[in-house]
C-alpha cells in the first residue's frame, strides 16, 4: 500500500544519508593527508632546491654544461 511504500522510501532515504556521510568524512579525511603530504613535499622541494643552488653555485663549467642534456629529456611540470 502507499503508507508501506512511504516507508521504504523513508528507510532509502536514510540509507543514502548515512552513505553520504560516511563518504564525506572519508573524503575529508583523505584530503587532510594528502594536505601534509603536499606540505612535505613542498619543503622539501625548497630544501632542495636550495642545496641545488649551493652545489651549482661551485660546480665547475664542465660539470653543469653535462646536466644541460637532461632538462630537454624531462617532462614539463607546467601545466
């Protein structure tokens, strides 16, 4: 009958709340560990963008005329 049908629909309803409830908070509990890892990565970058700059800095000629080669053979990071 319609009351019975009403009822299922109620319980779907429920159902799909609580699913996307837990989805949500499996969502932002991801993001919050993805946000670190970003985090870390991007200091770390800085740190080693730094010792890069130290290193080249009293790099011979020679040594950095090898590594020219190498940035043509790597893929872009701009997008």
């Amino acid at each position: 009958s319609g009351a019975s049908a009403v009822a299922i629909d109620k319980k779907i309803e429920q159902a799909m709340d609580l699913v996307k409830s837990h989805l949500m908070f499996a969502v932002r509990e991801e993001f919050e560990v993805l946000k670190e890892q970003n985090k870390e990565l991007v200091e770390r970058v800085g740190q080693l963008e730094f010792e890069n700059n130290i290193l080249r800095a009293d790099a011979k000629p020679e040594t950095l005329a090898k590594l020219q080669p190498q940035k043509a053979l790597q893929p872009s990071t701009t997008s």
